[in-house]
C-alpha cells in the first residue's frame, strides 16, 4: 500500500508536518512560559518565543520545596514499582497463558471488569486495608497499591504475546528435563521483549506520573514525590504559571528521553498481533 | 556505540534504583525520646519560612520534650487527605484548617472538642468573637481560630488619580466613578467570581441576607426583598458593562486586571499585598469595603487550629495550640500579612504601626462569618449556582433566591 | 448405586486433577492474584456494601443500612443526568475523533519513507505526557481574553473576537474534548501502525492489478482485514473515555454552572466535598454496570469472536 506517485507524498510529508507542528505546540508554548519571567499575569502579546530566556524559574523550582529530593523519591518509586510490576504481571500472565486450571476463565473474566469499573472511589478501602497491614507512609504500600491496581491489565496485556508463542519451542526443554520455571525464564520472558519494554514504559509513566495515591499514603514531607511538588507550585491564591510549568518540564523530561530511547524496541509490529488475540 | 549508550543508561537506572534506599535510610524516623507531633497546613512560602524557622525553634525551645513536625499540603486535593487519614486513623496531631471546614469534620466526628479542656475559658476569653464563632457545632467548640482575615476594597492608584478621585465610601460612589472609568478593556468592578467567597462582600454590603442570625432559616432572608434587590444591583451592574469579565471566571483575573489598570477596584484578602510584595503597595490603594444598604460586611476568612480525635499525643498537641494563641507567635506572624487572633494581640503597639493589618482588623468589625454549618459546602454551591445563574440571566434574581432558599432550608435542617 | 459412586469418583478424580493443576500454577498465579484480591477485588465489594448504607469515614462509626436508597437517588438527581450526558459525549466525541485522525495518521506514515520513525515519535509524546501536565498546559493555551495563545491566533488569523472557552458550556466540552482527541492519537497511531503490519502485502498488489484506488483498497482490504485490531482500539478507549476525569477537574472543575462535570468528578465532589460515600459508591457502581454492558453490546458490531468475555 503505497504511493506511486512522488507529488502525492509531498503533500503526505506536508499534511503530517502540519499536523505535527499542530501536535507540538503545546509543548512550545509551555517551554516559553516555563522561559518567562513573573509570569503571575499574561503577557500580552503571548510568547512563543521568548528573546531572552529566563532560566530562573528552573532554578527557583530546583530549589524550593524539596524538588531536588522529591524528583529522587520518583526515579526511585517509578524503577522499583516497574521492577515489581514486571515480576508480578509476567508470573500471572505465564499462568493464564500456559496452565489449564479450574476456575481459570472466571478470574481472568474477574480482571477485565475490573478494568471497567472505575477505581476512584477505591482509595478510602486501600486506605483501610495499607493501614491494617501497617504500610501507610512507607514506599512498600505504594509499591503494593501500584502493581496491584495495574495487574489486572498487566496480564490481559500480556498474556496474548505469551500464546502466540508457539508451543513446539518447549518441547525441547521439557525433553531436557526443564522445568515450568525454564520455559517462563529461557522461552517466555526472552521471546517478549518488546511487549515487556512497552509494559514496563506504560508502568514506570503510570506510577512516575501518579498524584491521588502517592498523596494519600505518604506522610512525611520528605518521602514525597514529584507530582505533588508540582502541585505544591499551584497557589491557594495566584499561581506562577512560570514555575509551574517548569516543574512540569523536569518532571516529563525524563519519561520523554526513556521513550526516545527505547522507541524502537517497544514499538513493534508483533505488539498488536499478539493483543488481539487475547 | 547505541547499543552500548542504551546499556550504559540502563545500568545507572538500575544502579540509582538500588542506591537509593541506602541514601534514604539515614535519614530514616527513629521515634525516640522526644515526643512528635505533627501539624499539617497549608502556609504560603513566605508564611512557611517564619514558621518553620522562627514560630516552630522558639516552642521547641521552651517545651524541650516536644518536638513539631510541620507539614505543608497542597492545596489541591486538601480535604480528600484529611478524609483518608481519619478514615485510616492516620491523621496528625493538628491541623491549621479553612474555618469553614470546622464544622463539617466536627459533625463528622473527627475532632476533638477543645471546650471540654479545662484552660479553654481562659483562652476564649481572649479570643475575637466572630472568628471563634465559626468553631462551634452542637453545643461545643471544635477548634480555635488562629488567624483571621477578610476582605477589604483594592483601588488601583493610577486610575484613581486620572478620574481625580478618592477611594469611595459608598456603593453609590463607587458605581459613578466605574461609569466614567469605563472604556475597552476597562472596568469598574473587579469580582473574584460568583462563588460564596467572591459575592458575599457585595451581597451583603448591598442588604442581601443568607440566613437568620442563627443559621437555622434561609427562607425569609436569602429571597427577602433585599437580597433579590442586592442580586438584582449587581445584574444591572454586569449588564451594564461595569463588572469585568473576571467574574465569570475570564481573563483578566483580578490580579491581573487590578495591576494592569483594566479594573478600577477589586476586593481582596491581605495576601494580596505579602504575596505581590513591593509591586502591590505601589500600584494599588487600599479602602474599606464600600458602603451600601447593608453597610460595609466584608466576608471574614481565616484558619482555625483542631486536634483530631486520631491524635498520637493529644496533650502536646493542646500544649503548642495554647502557645500559638499567644502575643509572640501571634504577632510573629501578623507580619507576613496574618491577622491575629486574639485581643491582646491586637491591641499591641506593633500591629497599630502596621497599616495593612490595622485596615484588615477595621473591616473585620463589621465583616460576617459564612454560615457555620456541617453542610456549608452544600449550602455554598447551592447560593453560588444561584448567584451564577442570574448573572447569566438564567432566571429573575427572585425566582432564583427562592427555589435556593428552599433548597438551603433542606441542608440546614439536617 | 452403581451409577451414583462411578459419578462419585469420577468427580473425586477430577477434584484431585483440579487440585493438582493449581499446586502447580500457584507459585506463578499467587503473587498477582493475591494483590488483586486484596486491594482490587476486596475494595470493589466494599463499595458494594457502602452504596448500601449512610456510610460514615469515623472508624467505628454507625453505618446504618439503607437499601437502595442511594440507587434511587441517582436516579432523580438532575446532576447525575447533566454528567452523564456529558460523559457519553466525551465518548461519542473522542473515541471516533482518536481513531479517525489516529488511523489517518497510520496511513499516512505507513505510505512514506523517510522520516516514518521521527513522525512516530512525534505523535507519541502527548500519550506518554502526565494527564495533570496536559490539563494544565490547555487550559492555559485556551485561558479568556486577548492574551490566551488560541484566541490571540484566532484574532490575528481569522479575525475573531477573543471567546471566553473555559466559560461556556459547549466551548469548555470542546476544550475538554480536543484535549481527550489530541493525547490520545498517537497510541491508536502506533496500534493501528503495528497491525498494517500484519497485512500480507499480497493482497493489496492483487487489487492493485485489479485497479482499486488506495481508498478501495483501505476500505475493503484493510479495515476488514484489521477489525480486531479495530475492536481492541475500541474497548480501549471506550473504558478510557469512561474514565474521564482529571482534564475535567483542572480545565473547568465542571462549570460553568455545572455543565461541564462528568461522571467521575461528580461521585469525587459527592464522596470527597460532601461526605456521601454511600451515594457516590452508588454511583460508582452504576457506572462500572453501565460501562460492562456498553462493552458487551457494542461487541456485535465487530464480528470478532476473539473476546472472550
């Protein structure tokens, strides 16, 4: 499926360009507002490219309110829940994958409702449940709440790409005396890799980019995370949209870099193939 | 070379991922000898610097078995933290919390009642009325205000020098500059929005009523004749072009707007002046209220201190309430623009040097508490939809009173 | 006799069978199922039985029973219906909104060759950007006045009057909707990319000999060929547009008049400003039944039998 014709993808490159810069623009203009100073009033006409960038809201940012800290506590939360996650979602989805069990149809029937019914109102149970096991202000309950409330998805993600793995590999482990755990570390694991780094970008963004909960359970100041530094920025009376948007900056730089990074790994034709068959 | 840079990226992830805990581990809570105590609130920047670093050392200083944990919330999602940590009887010790909310945890039955303490006749004694007021719910006080403030007139100084004015005593007055004033992008009256917050300093200063003076009837007051007549002042007003857009929420904003030049007057708490600093005092000037049928009723804000019935250490957590209700910690804070609290302090010499404060306290005289009842939020959306819906001219100012009087009636019977 | 001990065993036997196969699915099954059930599945029936009663956040608190009391009352309250109505628009808006510029955008790229990474990557980065962040960023581009970045462009390219967006019900929707359009484009992008990969190339030079245009050949060779792909797209965002709610909670916090609140953020003003939590788990709960319902009937119209719900 593809054009002949070389005007004809002129006008493609155009038509996507266009919408591109469309695309982005929000960006642009959140980079110069982040650039402009005393920024509690609109500067009129709007800057979109600002002459003389002001850095000094990056810097009044890195220094307030424990933002430097906070930043930390996310890479740390968002690696560890990631981690977590992925040992979770993968042992459950080799399970619905590859086991025959009683009952089996009806749990997996179980987490895709979940996913419809909105979580919301869920946090005061958490709340209830983090509090009996005595885990509120430690990063041992977000970590609990946050693999526990992607696992349902996780495993419906997952479980597709590890069926259409073909059977026929196994047979050769399980002639060598290889155990489940062989299949699940030498078979499953390594022949998924683009749909396990797509689940860990999904995961690590979800927990990097999570407020409610992370506000709720953690207590002390200084085991915060950046979400809330960022609305630490947002003022009861007259809010410094400068700051704010530079926090933001820094806060989605780095899932923005990981992407670009790791694009092509995780972007892959075998993703959907494998999704659909679910 | 990419191959390798990904791997390299990689391992420092992992290796910060496993570092990281170890960084945070000295810095790890050892719950040892003194006794902690926590208090959540939400300071501004500069309100957070005095206290943590000048209000918080000297209480240490004098109850060395005491040490204070300040914790400052965001703003947004503020009531959804409390809600949880009581649900979860994980709450601090104190809470510096919005006036209003007082009686709603009250009925909850998240707080402690402060009244039944036996130094409490003492300290009420020296407390202003009308904020203490808003600390009552069925026959006790839940709390005691620990700053106060409300909202006075705000005149942009140019404007007022180019009409050859004096900042207006009267409704009258001000309505006849805000006519000359008028042009593009101009506007005589800056409102903060049709909330309860943003209209009642106008409502009420144009005879507009909520309730009884006991909070238990809003039919018979909120559509009496001189609350539709205030609404229906206020209509006329907007239609005429003499209120900014700000009121429904649109740019400018009245901050903007006030140091801008595009409104001629806003009403505004002392914030104001301690969060814009330097550039306020000279842009603006500062008058009561204006006076209409109602008088000059400003709206009174403010904080209350509560200990919640969760509480670790009850005792010490009343220790430093009562020492916050003092002149030094009082007066400490006045200086970032708080208003205190309590008599003594406000007869002191220093707050009688301090203009900002002394216009605040003058308005605050004749200013009224919003209804302090568990079920303000409901009341308060309620009036505000009213008062929108008007100034969108969804309905006539009277039919729209009533049919929220009736509703108002509901929630306050309850 | 004979009869009932034979069944007897048989059913013994497959007892034992069962309790074999999970001793030995257990030590992969346990972690996930364990954290589901207990701060997934436990949480959902604790809603259950809160929209069954005046539920009270104290500890130890009366919680006095009231039948279907909260049920009933979502059915009268008007708000419940503004926020419902405003809901399904958002999913009637941006579900097909995403997957049309979505898919075109697939297209497109599919056709070209240079450049095709750098586009994709483009496209990405609003879906991998904090909704918070967004939210904010929108309502600043459409903030009132002269000095709002999309009025001022509209004033100087097409001469219209500064609007005020966030102020008006169907301008403030539209904000909300552009934004639930433009964050979620570039994942159909990717999916639908990732299945015109699947697409034996086979077929479209056969037609191609047979002289179908690009369009002939998108429309009866590729969307037929991709309805699976077509209907994850759909649940997808479908459950996803259910969920609307913090764009909505920071560009308007429904207004004006309350026009604009969805769903979600009027059960977070019920449980979180005014302490309902019976009336707001109801409402929880109605939802989730209507959103499992939605997703089952709207399963016809794709006649892919790979769902197995």
């Amino acid at each position: 499926m593809s054009f002949r014709n070389n005007s004809v993808k002129l006008i493609l490159y155009l038509a996507l360009f266009v919408g591109v810069v469309v695309f982005l623009t929000p960006f642009l203009y959140m980079v110069a507002v982040a650039l402009t100073r005393a920024t509690r009033i609109m500067p009129y006409p709007p800057i979109l490219f600002p002459r003389n960038p002001y850095f000094g809201n990056f810097a009044v940012v890195w220094s307030r309110n424990n933002f430097g800290r906070y930043f930390l506590n996310s890479v740390f939360l968002a690696c560890s829940s990631t981690i977590v996650s992925f040992l979770v979602a993968t042992t459950s989805a080799y399970s619905f994958a590859r086991f025959q069990f009683p009952g089996k149809e009806m749990i997996f029937r179980f987490f895709l409702i979940s996913m419809m019914v909105p979580g919301l109102l869920n946090i005061v149970p958490q709340f209830v449940m983090i509090k009996f096991f005595r885990l509120v202000n430690t990063y041992t309950g977000l970590l609990l709440l946050y693999s526990s409330t992607g696992v349902a998805f996780q495993t419906f993600f997952l479980r597709g790409f590890f069926e259409i793995i073909p059977r026929e590999m196994e047979e050769s482990i399980r002639l060598d005396g290889g155990s489940r755990f062989t299949i699940y570390r030498y078979i499953m694991l390594p022949l998924s890799t683009p749909a396990l780094a797509t689940l860990a970008i999904f995961t690590f963004s979800a927990s990097w980019d999570e407020f409610f909960l992370a506000l709720t359970f953690i207590k002390s100041e200084w085991k915060r995370t950046l979400p809330i530094a960022i609305r630490l920025f947002q003022q009861q009376y007259g809010t410094e949209w400068g700051l704010v948007f530079a926090a933001s900056l820094i806060a989605i730089i780095p899932i923005i870099t990981i992407f670009v990074v790791f694009q092509k790994r995780f972007i892959r034709g075998e993703l959907t193939t494998g999704a659909v068959k679910f | 070379m990419r191959e390798i840079n990904k791997r390299g990226l990689l391992i420092v992830i992992v290796s910060l991922c496993i570092t990281f805990p170890l960084l945070g581990g000295g810095k790890q809570e050892k719950e040892a000898e003194p006794r902690k105590i926590e208090i959540w609130h939400t300071y501004s920047d500069a309100e957070v610097k005095v206290f943590d670093e000048e209000t918080i050392p000297a209480f240490e200083a004098a109850h060395p078995g005491i040490k204070v944990v300040s914790t400052k919330m965001p703003y947004d999602g503020l009531k959804q933290q409390v809600i949880a940590g009581v649900a979860g009887d994980a709450v601090p010790d104190l809470m510096r919390m919005d006036i209003i909310w007082v009686p709603e945890f009250a009925k909850q039955g998240a707080l402690t009642a402060v009244s039944d303490k036996n130094e409490f006749g003492a300290i009420q004694a020296n407390l202003l009325p009308g904020p203490m007021r808003t600390n009552y719910y069925n026959g006790k006080y839940y709390g005691l205000p620990l700053n106060t403030n409300t909202k006075v007139a705000i005149y942009n100084r140019s404007a007022l020098t180019s009409l050859g004015a004096q900042p207006p005593k009267t409704f009258e007055e001000l309505v006849a500059l805000a006519e000359r004033f008028k042009g593009p992008e101009k506007w005589g009256l800056g409102v903060g929005g049709t909330s309860t917050w943003g209209q009642l300093p106008w409502f009420w200063s144009l005879g507009g009523r909520l309730t009884d003076d006991n909070y238990t009837r809003a039919l018979g007051y909120l559509d009496s004749s001189g609350s539709i007549e205030a609404l229906q002042t206020m209509v006329d007003l907007n239609r005429k072009g003499l209120i900014g857009p700000s009121l429904l929420g649109a740019e400018p904003n009245t901050w903007a707007g006030i140091q801008e030049g595009n409104y001629l007057m806003i009403d505004d708490g002392p914030w104001f002046y301690s969060i814009l600093g330097q550039e306020a005092y000279e842009k603006t000037v500062w008058e009561q209220f204006p006076k209409g049928k109602g008088g000059s009723v400003s709206v009174v804000g403010g904080e209350n201190l509560v200990i919640f019935k969760g509480a670790r250490h009850p005792e010490e957590a009343w220790t430093l309430m009562q020492y916050l209700l003092t002149d030094e910690p009082q007066l400490r804070m006045a200086r970032t623009g708080l208003i205190p609290t309590t008599k003594s302090a406000g007869g002191n010499p220093e707050l009688e040097d301090n203009e900002l404060v002394q216009i605040y306290v003058k308005q605050l005289q004749t200013a009224r508490p919003r209804t302090p009842h568990p079920n303000w939020e409901k009341i308060s959306e309620a009036v505000g939809l009213a008062f929108e819906s008007a100034y969108r001219e969804k309905g006539t100012a009277e039919r729209l009173l009533r049919e929220t009087a009736q509703e108002i009636d509901g929630y306050l019977k309850d | 006799m004979q009869k009932s001990t034979n069944r007897k065993r048989v059913s013994s036997s497959r007892i034992q069978k069962g309790a074999q196969q999970w001793k030995e699915v257990i030590p992969y099954l346990l972690p996930g199922l364990f954290l589901f059930a207990l701060f997934v599945l436990f949480p959902f029936f604790f809603n259950l039985y809160i929209s069954f009663s005046e539920y009270n956040i104290m500890p130890g608190a009366e919680k006095p029973f009231v039948g279907f009391a909260n049920y009933v009352k979502a059915f009268t309250d008007r708000k419940v219906g503004l926020s419902f109505r405003n809901t399904v628009l958002y999913s009637l808006v941006t579900v097909p909104g995403q997957m049309v510029l979505g898919i075109l955008v697939a297209v497109f790229l599919n056709s070209i060759g240079r450049g095709k990474i750098l586009f994709r990557t483009l496209y990405y980065i609003p879906v991998i950007t904090s909704w918070i962040v967004v939210s904010l960023i929108f309502r600043y581009l459409f903030e009132s006045g002269k000095a709002g970045l999309i009025n001022y462009f509209a004033l100087r390219l097409l001469g219209i009057k500064p609007i005020s967006w966030l102020q008006n019900t169907w301008t403030a929707n539209f904000v909300i909707w552009s934004l639930g359009i433009w964050k979620g484009i570039g994942w159909v992008m990717v999916v639908f990319l990732a299945g015109l990969q699947s697409v034996p190339k086979i077929l479209y030079e056969a037609a191609e000999i047979d002289g179908a245009g690009f369009w002939d050949r998108f429309f009866k060779i590729t969307l037929p060929l991709l309805q699976p792909v077509l209907f994850f797209l759909f649940v997808n965002l479908l459950i996803g547009s259910f969920n609307v709610f913090i764009q909505v909670l920071v560009i308007t916090d429904g207004g004006p008049l309350g026009t604009t609140e969805v769903l979600l953020s009027y059960m977070y003003k019920n449980a979180f400003s005014f302490f309902e939590f019976g009336y707001a788990s109801a409402q929880s709960v109605l939802m989730g039944i209507a959103i499992v319902a939605i997703t089952f009937t709207t399963r016809r119209f794709f006649r892919a039998e790979v769902y197995e719900l």
